[in-house]
C-alpha cells in the first residue's frame, strides 16, 4: 500500500493551484524515494516536474512502485476542501481504483476523508538530462511573478539575457515596449530580497510569456525562484519547496522562422 | 516571425 502524511498539507493546495491550468491530467508516481510527477502542458511546449522526497512527509510508506492517474481539476476541488492548517495523509491499496485524502485539522478535533477515483492515463515520460547551464539566476519569486505579469500587458514573449552582474527581461508589442532589469544583491540583512548570479557564459533567450506567467502560480511555494539557461536549450524555472522537494518547469525558447 | 518548439524534441522520451 501507499501511505503518506504532510504535516504542511497546504504545500500540496499549493503546488496543485500552481499546475492545474497548465496541465489536465497526470500519472502521480509513488516510490520508495517519494512521490513525484512529470507532465506535458497540452500543446507539448512545457513540462512540469514535481518532485517531493520521502523524507520529507512526516510519515511515508511505498510498498510497491505505484502510478496514479488524476485529472488536476478534480484533485483541485478536494484539496480545496482541507484546511490551509490541516495535515493531509494520502492512502491507496495496490492495484485500488481511489486514492482517499484524509485532512485532521490542528488541534484534531475535525477529520474528513474524500476519495478520488484514479484513472488511466497515457502518459509520454522525458528524459531530463543533468545539465550544466550558461546561466543561473535565483531572484525573489514575486519580483519574478511581477516582471511576467507586466510584460505581459506589452507583448507575447520575452527575451530574457543574463550578464554577469545583472538579469533584463525585454518585450516589444503593438502599443510600445518594456525593459526590467535587476541586478545582482547578495543582500545580508534581508536575505529574501537577494537576487544572486551565477555564470559561464553570458546568454539571452525568447520565451512565451503566457507560460512564464503560468508557473509563476506556483509563487506562493517559495520566496525564491531559480531560472537556468543555456543557448539554444528550454529554461528551468525551478520553485524550491523548503525541506520537501521541488517543483520545475521546462519551456522550449522560440526560434526565429 | 518566431516558432515554438515542442519540449520533447530536447528532452527525448524514456
């Protein structure tokens, strides 16, 4: 059987909000290392990479490598019913056709169960290969979140360059243009403001703006958010989940026709 | 103009 217990059930509310409009459904994988997903948006241009280590639920038993198909919009409508404070224990029979959510409030006095049904899903699995990258940007998640946003009031891409003291994001639409830079910060005394640099080669790419604003959904996950680049190659837009694992997103840079 | 790709022609399938 599988059986796992996150005392911070609301770390699962949230990476579930954060993928939800990007993917429709997805095989939740469930092994002795932890529980993990890997899934194509539906135009086959962004992956989603989640990954939550077993030492990191505060109970976690795996029998049996398990694959448990979900429709996110339907996993969306039950995890919306537990509490932000909740624990929420996950529980399936090998080989069982439902998943069951058990959410205990803090001080345990309420305890509800909601069971999913699973279903089969054909799902194509990459190879993400390990890769070293040009370029390695950690900034503030909301700075992240508001450079996406508001560039996205100007145009439908945006190209993002790194240099070795700074990071400019750039989109041009119909009505004008738009150009946010930020510069590196190591900055002590207020660590979650720092915007950290690390490369080997300057490098600039395009992106569809429509799916950087996508994952920035997944905000609410981490303070910070670490984007890798390299030419020619899909950036990382990595959010880090303190203790537990990590959610990734894959988007292939636009190429001029 | 530009093109966009699909992801799995970088990463290949398993």
């Amino acid at each position: 059987m599988f059986e796992a217990r996150l005392q911070q059930g609301a770390l699962l509310k949230k990476v579930v909000e954060a993928i939800k409009d990007l993917i429709e459904d997805a095989n939740f994988d469930c092994n002795n290392s932890g529980f993990s997903l890997q899934a194509m948006d539906s135009s086959h241009v962004s992956l989603v990479a989640l990954s939550l280590r077993a030492d990191g639920f505060e109970h976690y038993r795996c029998d049996r490598n398990v694959s448990m198909g979900m429709k996110l919009a339907n996993l969306s409508k039950i995890l919306k019913c537990a509490g932000n404070d909740d624990a929420i224990t996950m529980k399936s029979e090998d080989n069982g056709d439902t998943i069951t959510f058990m959410f205990e409030s803090q001080n345990q006095e309420r305890l509800s169960e909601f069971d999913l049904k699973l279903m089969d899903i054909d799902s194509e699995h990459l190879g993400i290969p390990e890769a070293e990258y040009d370029a390695t940007v950690k900034l503030p998640s909301s700075e992240f979140q508001r450079i996406v946003k508001d560039l996205a009031s100007i145009g439908d891409t945006v190209e993002i360059s790194v240099t070795k003291d700074a990071v400019k994001f750039g989109t041009n639409g119909d009505i004008g243009s738009a150009n946010v830079m930020c510069r590196q910060n190591k900055s002590v005394d207020k660590p979650e403001e720092s915007t950290e640099i690390d490369i080997t080669e300057p490098v600039a790419l395009t992106f569809a703006l429509r799916y950087l604003n996508s994952f920035a959904k997944a905000t609410p996950l981490s303070s910070h958010v670490v984007l890798k680049l390299s030419k020619d190659l899909p950036i990382v837009v990595e959010y880090h989940i303190e203790n537990v694992g990590r959610l990734s997103f894959f988007l292939a840079p636009k190429v001029e026709e | 103009g530009s093109g966009q790709r699909s992801i799995a022609a970088f990463f290949g399938s398993k």
